[in-house]
C-alpha cells in the first residue's frame, strides 16, 4: 500500500462552547419526536430523560415493529408519506408508544405489520379500538395508533383482498407459526433491539437529513453476526447513530442496560489490544502504570510523566462513562471507534465533531494541572496565554477520553488480522456475503488503514484495478488504526450499491425501477458544483443516467438509492477555540495543517458530481509543527 497520507492530524476542537445546550428542552424533544410544542410540555412534566426508556418487553416490541415499515418502506420521500415512514410525530412513553401516521400510509403500515406465513409482517401482533386510536399489542409491548377511529380501521382492513394477510383483532388467538416466528425474531434482533427501540422515538431527526436528497433510508445489516441500523439518507451509508452522526447533544442520547455481559473495564482493554496488535510496545509487567502507558502509545503520545498523569485520569472517567446506563449507546453500532474516524465536517452529518461522553468531567481538573498539560504541547510556552494553555489541556484530556471508550467498546467478535512479515503491515480479507468480492482491510505500522472492495468483477472499475476503496486514513498508532478499520469495515460491506463511477456517474449495480415510477427533474440530474467543495450550481447540471425511485415503488433487494447526494464540504473550515478565548488559531504558537478532501479520485472537471464514496487524504507526507493534540469541542454537553 502506498503510504501518501499526512501524518495523523487528529481533529481540532471547535471551541469550547456548548452549542444547542441553549435549546428548552421543549424544543430538544420536538426535535426528536415531531410534537406540537404543548404535548412536549405536558409530557416532559416529572420526567428523568427527554426521551423516556422504555421497559425491556415494550423495546423488543418495538424494535420488532419498527424493523416492518423499514423494510416495506425503503427509500422514500417523506414529503410525499407525510413523515418518514408515514410518522408525522410520535409521544414515547416507559410502557407505551404514541404513533400519529398519516391517514393516506394507514394501508402501508397495515401491509407491512400483517403476519404472512412466510415471515413477512408482525407475529403475534393484535389490534384493539379505543377512543383515542388503535392500540396495537405484542407480549409487553403497547403501540397507539393514535386519531385513527375503528371504523376507518375496518375500512383499510375490508380493502384487503382475499390473498393478503390482515391483522387480527385481539380476540383471535395466536396462529400456527406464530410463536416459532416471535422466538426467531426476537433472536435476530437481540443485539440490536435497543437501538432500534431508541432510533424510532427518535424518527424524526432524520428530518434534518432529507434537506438535501429528500430521501429516507434506513435498512438493517448483519456484520461479523452482528445485526447493525445503517442510515444512508444522503446515499452515504453509516453505521453511526442519528445522535451521534448529527453530533446532538447528550440529553437527546438514549439510556438502557449495559450489554451483557457488563461493564468493560477500559485498562483491560486498552491493555489487551495493544498486547494483541502491537506486542513489542505493551508495557512490561514490571512497569507502574501499564494501562496509561499502553493509552499513550494508542493515541500516539510519549510516556512523558504529565502525560501519563493525565492517561491515569482519563482512564478513571472512563471506567466511570462506560458503566453508566445513561451512556450505554456507547457500545452500540460497533463501539466508539466510530466516532474517531475523521470526517470531513467533523461528524457524518454534523459541522462538530461528536464529543464523549465525560468530557465535561474528564476537563473538570484545576487550572494549574490544565496548564502544565497544555504547555507539553506548546512549542513556545513562554509567549503562550494562560488561558489558551489551559484549552489545549483540554483538548488534549478529551482527546484521549476517546481512545479507551473506542477500545473497551470494540466488538466482542474479533477480525482474523495476519501480519505481512517483510513490514509489519496487518491484513483482514473476507469474502462479501451476498456477491462476488472481497472485503479487505490493511493497517500499517504507521498508523494508516485502508478499507476497499476488491475482485468485484465490474467492468466500470477496470481502472481502478477492479478495486473501490471505501475509506483510507491515518490513525495515531497501528492499534488505533485497527480500531477504526474495524468499524469502517462494517459501512464498506454495504456501501457498493450506493457507488458511482467517475466517468458517467453511473451506479456501480444497477437498480430496478418500477415500471409504475414517476421520475422528478430532480432524480435524473445530479447536482454538480463548480468547485471541490463548494456549493452546487443548478445552471450548470449534468444529467444522469439512473432514474431515482419514488416512494411509491417497492424497494429493491438491495435498497440501492438512484439520487446523486448533495455534495458536503471537503474541507474542514477553521474555527478552533476562538469562540472560546477570542484566539483566531488553535494554538498561538502553532499551526494545524489543513485536513484535505476525502475524495478517492478528484473530478475531472468543475462540474462532475461528487460520489457517495467516503474517500481518502492523499496529499504528500509532510512533517506537521507540533500542535496540540486534538479532540472534540465540548459543544455538546449534556442538557
């Protein structure tokens, strides 16, 4: 693998300021759930989260329903379904859910949630008129369909044919298959249940995601065994909750039980991958403090003593985030090694980078440790203020707060990774489980780790070595690079359908188009842009190939989305602490050198559309100035 990366250049925090920490939590609530500013208030009264966490039994419940409507809705237009999914706002309550659907999707959701025989659909589920809804019931769960009366009920139900399966009322006892088929499901949906239970009482912040594309899509995947939520709005597909992904603050993060089988404990952790990895760097049984030392060299830093000092204290908030249930989405979507990847914007779908949880108390130390940690970063101390010495001490502890949530989060089913002998570069190869390919996953001795497809046999990529490359990125130390390869691994496995090629545009895999489909101007010319990065320019539009679906076409096996997505900026704009201590540069006496785009293969011309590929920094090795190290604002603290 040609090593042209920058040396790793973590991100810079954004200031310390706490963004949207200024919203009511009114407003924090509707954003998640589409209320009318009065059912918020009323049902915020005497409540411990902005979301309630619902029972075990009514999450399985809705993890069950929810996994309905995303496969019979696939993509699709929320404008024209009234909300994603046909959800124009939900209430979620501990041992209920509030859904109000729009009266023209009450025929869909009735066709995705009927039982078939084949496993299609809802088992076990009843429906029962009440004078606020229909309420539907599984074993421990409730879900109301609220403002639908009976008799429209009865009328979707009677406009079923003869050969479709229908809901049955609540009287009706459970059919042949039906219990086999709940046991099964619940068995597949196990590991995610919980995240999908939080994702639909969150729905609508998708919103904020259909601005650009228009589209919703959501679609479930399994990975090394493990089922995953992937979202792909903007035909960019991540693994990475919407909380997450839009870096939103802590109180919109969903609590739950820590996974089975309990809390990690992050010195073993950080301890065993860097013994698994990189034998010749884990700390000697000998040495005193093993576990901070072995986090120092995971993150790229000396073992000087203030910096072990400060790994010993991160380690320590750590153990305290990982065994909180309020924290638990942590471990979700495999580990928090997603959010140390790099992004362009900061996070997937956000201008911040996402922040972990206990930055706050990780940063909470006096002013003169503070300093004394951020002058190991300063080049020139002397001619640096106090106040900006304690900012990039700061940084430097929420940097390294990262690390051992990533490590102590890494899934419990592990990747084969053989050593290259000749120069210690490690490599994953997996063959893809639905189509001719492999998944192949490389992480050097210097820090940079690189995801691609290979051997797809298409004739598009003929250029390209018959090879698409999903990601490549430097990360501070080899046992980090193996981290965030892991994680990414689990978005390029899916990622093909939603690939173009260079030339034309042209979707890698073709996509089946309903005969019954209505393209919009908008679906058949992409949006080009004048230059890398910036904005797109209708006069000057290109037009595309591939149609797109519209919602009213059924999805396709592959839920491969035809839209061109809305480019996102390239680069990432300078805004470091400024905002917190009136500097106009990360550091006084140093400078960061700029993150360049992620683009596997630059357009050939001012007005080629970008891809939905997430794409690698590839200009030449540069030796950086010191800076300090980097981590996330905290400008999404807690509510």
């Amino acid at each position: 693998m040609t090593q042209i990366l920058t040396p790793y250049t973590p991100r810079q925090q954004w200031g310390l300021r706490t963004t949207d920490t200024d919203l009511a939590p009114v407003a924090l609530r509707q954003m998640a759930t589409g209320e009318s500013e009065e059912t918020a208030r009323a049902e915020l009264t005497d409540l411990e989260h902005l979301i309630p966490m619902p029972t075990p039994g009514q999450a399985r419940g809705e993890a069950r329903v929810f996994q309905a409507p995303i496969a019979a809705y696939g993509r699709h237009r929320p404008t024209l379904t009234g909300g994603p999914f046909g959800i124009r706002s939900l209430t979620p309550r501990t041992d209920e859910l509030v859904v109000r659907i729009a009266p023209s999707q009450l025929d869909r959701w009735i066709d995705a949630l009927a039982y078939r025989q084949g496993g299609a659909g809802v088992a076990g589920l009843r429906w029962a008129g009440r004078r606020d809804g229909i309420i539907l019931t599984l074993p421990g769960t409730k879900m109301l369909l609220a403002e639908i009366s009976e008799s429209d009920w009865r009328a979707a139900l009677g406009r079923r044919t003869a050969d479709q399966s229908s809901l049955m009322p609540h009287w009706i006892p459970q059919l042949p298959g039906e219990a086999e088929h709940t046991a099964t499901e619940d068995a597949e949906l196990a590991g995610a249940c919980d995240h999908l239970c939080a994702t639909l009482r969150r729905i609508r912040l998708v919103d904020a995601l259909t601005r650009g594309s228009g589209h919703v899509h959501l679609f479930t995947t399994r990975h090394q065994g493990d089922l995953h939520l992937i979202e792909a709005c903007e035909a960019t597909p991540t693994v990475l909750p919407l909380w997450t992904s839009r870096s939103l603050p802590l109180a919109l993060w969903p609590a739950g039980p820590i996974p089975a089988p309990g809390p990690r404990d992050p010195r073993t952790a950080v301890l065993d991958l860097l013994t698994e990895i990189e034998p010749a760097h884990a700390p000697s049984s000998a040495a005193d403090h093993r576990a901070a030392r072995a986090l120092c060299h995971l993150t790229g830093l000396s073992t000087a003593p203030v910096l072990v000092q400060a790994a010993e204290h991160v380690l320590d908030v750590a153990t305290h985030v990982l065994a909180d249930p309020a924290h638990a989405s942590v471990y979700a979507s495999g580990g928090w090694a997603g959010s140390c990847r790099t992004y362009p914007q900061g996070t997937v779908h956000g201008t911040d980078p996402c922040l972990p949880p206990g930055a706050e108390k990780v940063t909470d130390l006096p002013e003169d440790a503070l300093q004394r940690l951020g002058r190991h970063f300063s080049s020139r101390s002397s001619d640096t203020s106090r106040t900006d010495l304690v900012n990039a001490g700061q940084e430097e502890l929420v940097h390294l707060l990262d690390w051992p949530l990533a490590a102590a989060t890494r899934p419990t089913r592990r990747l084969d990774w053989n050593p290259n002998e000749a120069d210690g570069t490690l490599q994953h190869r997996q063959q893809l489980p639905d189509r001719d390919g492999t998944l192949t996953l490389t992480a050097s001795t210097t820090g940079v780790y690189r995801v691609s497809l290979e051997a797809l046999g298409l004739s598009d990529l003929a250029d390209e070595n018959d090879t698409m490359e999903w990601e490549r990125e430097a990360a501070p130390s080899q046992s980090a690079a193996v981290l965030l390869a892991e994680h990414a691994a689990i978005e390029a496995a899916v990622c093909l359908p939603f690939q173009r090629e260079h030339r034309k545009q042209r979707l890698l895999l073709p996509s089946t188009v309903s005969a019954a489909v209505e393209p919009t101007i908008r679906s058949v010319i992409p949006e080009p842009i004048t230059s890398w990065g910036s904005s797109p320019s209708p006069a000057s539009s290109a037009a595309s190939t591939t149609a797109s679906a519209s919602p009213r076409e059924q999805p396709t096996a592959t839920g491969a989305p035809i839209l061109t997505p809305t480019p996102r900026a390239t680069t990432r704009p300078p805004s470091p602490l400024s905002s917190a201590t009136g500097s106009s540069s990360p550091h006084p006496t140093t400078a960061k050198p700029p993150t360049p785009p992620r683009s596997t293969a630059p357009p050939t011309s001012a007005t080629s559309p970008p891809t939905a590929q997430r794409s690698t920094r590839s200009s030449p090795a540069t030796s950086p100035q010191p800076t300090a190290s980097p981590a996330r604002a905290l400008s999404k603290s807690a509510t």
